[in-house]
C-alpha cells in the first residue's frame, strides 16, 4: 500500500555562491509545521535539533524545504547508495532516480489513496471499470500536473569551484546559473531582497549578511521560525 504521509513541513532555504565558486553558504530555519491527518489543524515546532541540511560525501551538500517524510525516504535510499568519493554528477542522477520514484508513491498517496484505489496498478486495472470517462480524465491530468512537496538545493564541488543546482519536477536538476536559490514558504519575503542585492563575486561576509537579512524578512511569513541555522561550504 502507498505511504500515507503525515504533513511535515520544512519552510525556508536560503543559499548562495560567494567568491565565484569559492564556496557557499546554506541559512535555513528550524520549524516544522504539522497537519492533523484528521482534523487539518496544524502544529508548529521549532528546536535546535531540527536540521534541513546535510553533507552527503566529499563533495556534495544538500538542502531540502517541503515534507519530512517525503524527502526523509528519498535520502535514506540515496544514502545507501553512494560512496564517499562518488562525483557530484554520479549523487545527482541517484537523488533523480529516487525522487522520481517517490513522487510516484506521494502521487499514490495524495490522489489515488483517497479515491479507494491502493496504488498506481490498482488504478490502472480498475478505473475503465468503475469511472466514468469524464473523471478519469481529470484524475489523469491530476496526475500529471500535480508537483511535488518542496524543493531540493544542492552544492557541489566540481573542478575546485561549487556549483548550485536545484531539483525540479519531474525530477531532473538544473543548475542554477543565477548563483543563488531561495525556496519553501518564507521565500516570499526573502526573494525580492536577494534578487536586488546579491552578487556571485561577493566576498563570504557579504553573503552571510545578506541571506541573514532575507531570512529575517521571511519570518514574517506563515510557519517561518526565528531559530537559525547556518552552513558553510567549505565547513569551518
């Protein structure tokens, strides 16, 4: 049966390259917001504990806003499969390859679950059957245009500079050329801020500075805590 997800969300990612490349720097908050998978009524909580961030090997970092859970299985399958040395370009086509899967079973989850039907196959055996054209139809564009839950940013180190790119649907990274990525739900208030003020060649202190600022806008935003966590790339 498909994974019936319990609405953990992560809400806000900041990051950017300094110095051309020469590293980059993650801020990101420390809140989770949870939806009662009964009642819809939602929780917040926030503690130093909470991490939206995370070194996969030698060379590759990511950041991720959205469900817990959906990226917390992603991860966990990513990181059983790559080795420490393993080039960027080799985790990137294995984070694709995972997400894609999972976002088939958060389609089963969120569109075809709650239907009555237990998966994808299910479906497909049982809905010319029971539906009528018309609705087949509009749960098949469903399917197809419904996105997934929150974006993934990754660093990596290529070729003695770090590079930014981000996951997008259908599951194929991109990368970021702008040098900088703002995403969850505080990037409303924090995006017009570095759009304005930020430059690729900027030294590491400006960098710092300014996505500390972004962040601080993005608190104004709906489940955006004021706790704050910083990495830097290179780690110091």
């Amino acid at each position: 049966m498909a994974t019936l997800y319990n609405g953990f969300s992560m809400t806000v990612i900041l990051a950017g390259l300094y110095g051309n490349g020469d590293g980059a720097i993650v801020v990101s908050d420390k809140m989770r917001t949870v939806k009662h998978p009964l009642t819809n009524d939602e929780f917040e909580t926030e503690n130093e504990a909470i991490n939206k961030t995370k070194k996969l090997n030698d060379s590759v970092y990511i950041a991720c806003s959205g469900s817990d859970d959906f990226w917390g299985e992603i991860l966990d399958k990513v990181e059983e499969q790559i080795h420490p040395t393993d080039k960027p370009r080799k985790v990137r086509a294995i984070i694709e390859k995972e997400y894609r899967k999972q976002h088939m079973r958060w389609l089963e989850a969120t569109v075809l679950v709650p239907l009555g039907f237990e998966n994808l196959k299910d479906y497909n055996a049982r809905a010319n059957i029971e539906l009528p054209p018309a609705r087949i139809e509009q749960i098949d564009r469903q399917l197809r245009e419904t996105l997934g839950t929150g974006e993934l940013v990754l660093i990596a180190q290529e070729n003695d500079r770090y590079m930014l790119y981000g996951l997008q649907d259908p599951g194929l990274f991109k990368q970021l050329m702008s040098g900088f990525a703002v995403c969850g739900s505080g990037a409303k208030s924090a995006l017009q801020t570095v759009v304005t003020n930020y430059e690729m060649g900027m030294h590491k202190k400006q960098l710092e500075e300014l996505l500390l600022k972004a962040k601080k806008l993005s608190e104004q935003d709906k489940g955006v805590g004021k706790l704050t966590n910083i990495l830097y790339i290179p780690e110091v």
